[in-house]
C-alpha cells in the first residue's frame, strides 16, 4: 500500500541503525563514537528539512567526519622540502622502523641485562657515527627546542652574542630573539644588518657572555655591501661558539655550497651546533645536537631536557634514516634532470592518448624548507590548464602542483615513480573540453 501522502521525514533512518552502519562503526573506531553519533544527528535533521534524501543521511553523515588520517598528498610543486607538506618524506627504512617501534620496544631497555639503558641509543649511536667531528650527540623534538635548550642550559642570566644580521624569523612569526630571550638569556647583539666584524663580537664578549651564536640564514640571503664572521675565527674568543646550522646538512654536498654542515663547522671550531631532522637530513621533525662532550651533557642532564624529549617513534625513524643515506630527499635533489624529462614525457603521452591535451615544459624546482637560498634546480613539469589545479587539489588523491602565468605545473621531481599511475588517474578524474 502506497505512502504517497506520508510525512516524507518518517522515512529517515534511526540512529541506533545508522550507529549500526558498517561504514560508520570503522569511523567510530578512528574518530570516536560521540563524534559519529553527533555527525548521524546533523545527517538527519538535514534529511528532515528536505536538504537532502533520506537515503543519503549515512554518506552525509560520513562525509562530514574528518579524516581519520591526514591526507596522503603527491607533491608536485617542485618544493623539496615543502613546509606546508611536513617537509621531508620518510625512507621506506624510517618507515619500517617507525612501524616496528609501534608496539613495545626496547628503546629504553638492554635486554641483555634486563635493565634501563641509554633512551634511544640507536638513533644516536647512528647520528655519532654520521658525524665523527662530534664528540657527543643529543635528539630534541625540533631545531628550536634544540636551541632553547641550549640558551636555557648554557646562557640563564647570561649574554648571547649575536650578529643583528642573523637574528631571524624562523616562520609562522617566531622570531629568534623572542625565542632565546624567552629562556631568560639577555642578547648581545653585535654589527649591522649587512656587516659584522670579528672586532664586533670581541668588544662584546666578557664575563657575562654564555656564549657567542652564529646563526645561518637559511631561508633568506643578503648580498652586496656585505661581511660575516666564519665559525674558525669566533671559535678564538675564548668562549663557546653555537652554531644554528638549521638545514640538517651533515656532511658537505656540492649541489649546496653555500649551506653549512654539521661535520665542518664542528672542525671549524664550533662547540655545538643545532639542527632539524626534517630538512636536508630527510627524515622526522627531531632537534640535533652534535658538540663536545662536556656541553652535550650539561644539556642532556639539563631539567628542560626532559619537557624536550623525542618520542620512541621520531627515534626509530631517525634511525633508520641515518642507516639509509638514500632518502627521498636526497634523491629528489639529486634526480637526473635528462630521466625525469624522459619521464614526464612518458606520462604526458599517456595522457594524449586518453585525450587530454598536455605540454611538457622545461622548470626551476627549490629545496624549500628554510634551506638553500637562491639554489635553483632544473626540472621539468606538465602543463596543464590552471582549470585543474583546484579538482586535484580536492580530489580523491590530493595532487599539488603550482601555478605559473594561468598554466597548472606538475613538477615530477618529487613525485615517486610508483605514484605515476596515481597521478595520471588523478587528472583523468577532472573533467576535459580543454
């Protein structure tokens, strides 16, 4: 018999059924069950004033749940290192690692005497051995943390002497000086914005000093009318030297000249130097502290150190980076210029073949990520109508490319091999008529 005259919203289905849903009950799992119940809630009231079908009320409900994992996006903007990213993609050893150090682990534990043992000592046994300059190494959550630590631990009611040139932002409007002064530290800022002389850091240094700092500004250059003081000449002021290297280069790379290592500031001198893990090393967000015996335990052994210290999963990965030079940064860097085109050519005759009328131009791909200033790779991409850019953007498999003068470019330079397919599903999922 007919309903036909029947209050249409009789027809919305219960909670506890949508509760029951299958689609629903493994978003229960991952995202809670309150939030799933209060996602149902809005479906249905949403059913009962006609915005929507009845029967649509459990994809609505879904729809409006985050996602249960952040979005695996293909990064094809050319940006190595892209901020917006989570800069460095893991190695397929750090993430072998990081799922191995899920469960129980023995990051803590010697097994073999059944007792406490140093945290992390993988990770930083790799990172020594990385680095032989250093006599002592330490793992912070990040590059600041690194350096607040050292500030708290070595410059409390003390001065920093730091050139006005390298007092730095460091993005999202954290400024260096807000940062260092925050630990209690007082500033000593020496020279010009262009210039700073040797003479400069000597007047300043005395008694007070905790430490001199030198900062490399690795997200922006000055040039011209300029002068800098090298590590190797502040190292004879007879107090420490700290150099924030901040890229997480370890040892020198002739594709970066101007970036500085950890390896030869250490030889130059320098007392500790800090840096990321997430940057040119290419694994986790971590803090580096490579330096002199007696430093790096007085901030290990510090009790800021503790509020600091790196999760057992950041250790695994930055381990297995460490034991895996071959990262994705590193070829992403160093990726032959002649095969990637060859590439993009491959996949934009795939596209032809399906209809789609794509070029392929020639690129200038950046490291990004803070480092390597004014370095340009050459690269090359597909272009694409500008069209494209916001249904990849969105689209079941986020793609992010960048746009040039009204074209959408799909740099493959950091884009796996593998994912090709990927992502020529993900154009042919836009609509054509180019």
């Amino acid at each position: 018999m007919s309903d036909g005259g029947a209050d249409p919203r009789r027809r919305v289905p219960r909670t506890d059924a949508l509760l029951a849903e299958p689609s629903l009950v493994a978003a229960a799992v991952t995202v809670g069950r309150d939030r799933v119940r209060r996602a149902v809630r809005q479906a249905q009231e949403r059913a009962r004033r006609g915005e929507i079908e009845p029967a649509a009320v459990p994809d609505a409900a879904l729809a409006a749940l985050p996602p249960s994992v952040p979005r695996v996006v293909l990064n094809a903007t050319g940006v190595v290192l892209h901020t917006n990213l989570g800069r460095a993609a893991l190695s397929e050893a750090a993430l072998a690692a990081v799922t191995a150090a899920a469960g129980y682990t023995d990051v803590e534990l010697d097994l073999g005497t059944g007792r406490r043992a140093r945290r992390g000592r993988d990770a930083l046994d790799a990172l020594a051995a990385a680095v032989p300059a250093a006599e002592a190494v330490h793992v912070v959550n990040n590059g600041a943390a690194a350096l607040v630590l050292a500030a708290t631990a070595l410059a409390a009611d003390a001065e920093i002497v730091v050139s006005r040139g390298e007092l730095v932002e460091i993005g999202d409007g954290f400024r260096l000086p807000d940062l260092l002064t925050s630990t209690g530290a007082r500033l000593r800022e020496v020279g010009t914005t262009n210039r700073t002389t040797l003479a400069d850091y000597a007047a300043a240094v005395g008694p007070g000093t905790g430490f001199v700092l030198k900062v490399h500004p690795s997200n922006f250059r000055v040039t011209g009318f300029t002068s800098a003081v090298p590590v190797r000449r502040l190292a004879g002021l007879g107090v420490p030297v700290v150099a924030d290297i901040g890229s997480g280069l370890l040892v020198s790379d002739p594709l970066l000249p101007d970036e500085p290592d950890a390896a030869s500031t250490l030889r130059a001198g320098a007392a500790l130097v800090t840096a990321s893990g997430d940057k040119l090393l290419g694994g986790p967000q971590a803090g580096l502290l490579l330096g002199t015996a007696e430093l790096v335990e007085r901030l290990r052994r510090h009790p800021l150190a503790r509020a600091v210290r790196v999760d057992k999963l950041t250790l695994a990965a930055l381990a297995g980076t460490l034991g895996d030079p071959a990262t994705p940064t590193r070829r992403a860097l160093h990726v032959d210029a002649a095969a990637l085109r060859e590439r993009t050519e491959r996949l934009r005759d795939a596209l032809a073949a399906e209809g789609r009328k794509v070029e392929v131009v020639s690129s200038v791909a950046v490291v990004g990520g803070g480092g390597a200033p004014g370095v340009e790779l050459d690269s090359w991409a597909l272009s694409l109508p500008e069209r494209y850019a916001g249904p990849l953007r969105t689209g079941d498999q986020p793609v992010l490319g960048r746009v040039v003068r009204g074209r959408l470019l799909l740099d493959l330079r950091c884009v796996p091999e593998r994912a090709d397919g990927l992502l020529r599903a993900a154009v042919l999922a836009v609509p054509g008529d180019d």
